[in-house]
C-alpha cells in the first residue's frame, strides 16, 4: 500500500508520462485557430517554470502582424541556406527538411532572456548559462500542455539572434532564444522528425546514465553531418 499522500494517482501520472512521450517538434501546421484562451494557458504554464534564483529571465512576444511573420521567415531562410552550407555531409538532403511553420501556425512567439540579467547572481556566478537553461524549462513546460491538449508546438532555433533582436526592437542586452510554432496538426508525428528521417535515434539509457564517474567510450562526441 502506498502511504505517500504527495503522490499522484496512478492516472495522473500515466498522463504526464504519456505527455512526455509522445512530445514532439512540430513542423506542420494547420491554420485554424486555437481554443479561446488557450496561448495565456500556454504562456501561463511556461511562467510557473522553475528558474534560477527565481529570476523568472522569459520574456514572451507574441507576433500578430503578417508581415511581422514574413520578415522573421526570411531570418530563418538565410540561416536554413547557411545552416546547409555550413554542413560536412548531406547539404542536399539538409535542404529538403521542413524546419518551421511559421507562414501556417495559427500562433508565433518568441521568446527572449530579460535585459540586466548579469544583476542575478545567485545559481549563476560559475554558470551564468543557467538563465539559458531556466529558459529551456519554461518552454518545455508550455510544450508538455500544448502536447496534452492536442496542439502542436515547434521550436525554431535558426536565426541570427541581434537581426531577430533589432526586428524586434528589444533592448541590446535582451537576447531572443526561441520562435515557437504553435497551433492545430494535422496528425503527431510518431517519432521525433529528424530520427524518422535518419539523422540520429534515441540513445540507450546505459549510454547517458552513468554512477559515480564519466563511463568510458559512452556519450563521448555527437554525430557530425
């Protein structure tokens, strides 16, 4: 019998489990609208992430204007064609992947690090990256929801971050990190994209989870394409 009155039901759980799962990277996006109300859940969900500190560093912009879009599509362009360019290997079949959605998403945000972040320095002093990766937590937190209410969310990452900046108009220690997709799908993909296109596949647990020390010959030096 389990005597831990913090734990969850059994459903419950099996829900967060399944919504970590099935969690994907969404690239195709059907235009219709999202549920009312639905993006302040989102926004709200990613707000209650924890963050070092508790310095809270997200900051959310929520694009609305068309041509707004078109300027930040051509950002992600250039990078795509440089991205490519800049590959070892497989530049053609590089060139052939669908890496945004953000013509056809019902909703776009980008997410920034707050401006004067050097003022926080508790959790930060040797690892100032941690706002980078408080980030990470907040995003992930509004993708699990997305996830559990049957809408897609992609993560862009190709851009350059001043020209997005500048686009923008944050302050020059803002620092934009994300444009997320976000709307209907037509179907999940059953598989993270990039493995079902054979890019890479998820490692074993053995080859991430070591005791004690770093174990030898494992999780030593990505794959370069």
């Amino acid at each position: 019998m389990n005597t831990n009155t913090a734990r969850y039901p059994d459903a419950d759980i099996a829900a967060i489990e399944r919504a970590i799962r099935e969690r994907r990277d969404m690239r195709h996006f059907l235009p219709d609208p999202l549920p009312e109300g639905l993006i302040e859940r989102l926004v709200e969900a990613a707000h209650l992430a924890p963050s070092v500190g508790f310095m809270q560093p997200w900051r959310f912009i929520r694009i609305a204007d068309r041509d707004l879009r078109e300027r930040m599509h051509a950002l992600v362009e250039a990078e795509r064609l440089a991205t490519a360019k800049a590959l070892p290997s497989r530049n053609e079949e590089f060139l052939h992947v669908k890496i945004e959605g953000i013509r056809e998403c019902a909703e776009v945000l980008v997410v920034a690090l707050m401006p004067e972040r050097e003022r926080h320095i508790v959790g930060r002093r040797c690892l100032p990256e941690m706002d980078v990766a408080s980030v990470g937590c907040a995003i992930q937190n509004m993708w699990l929801l997305a996830r559990a209410e049957g809408i897609g969310l992609g993560w862009v990452s190709f851009f350059e971050p001043e020209a997005l900046a500048r686009l923008l108009g944050m302050p020059a220690d803002a620092r934009p990190v994300a444009i997320l997709c976000i709307g209907r799908v037509p179907a999940f993909y059953p598989r993270p994209m990039f493995e079902d296109a054979g890019w890479g596949k998820r490692l074993p647990l053995e080859e991430v989870l070591f005791e004690n020390t770093w174990k030898v010959g494992a999780g030593g030096t990505a794959t370069a394409y």
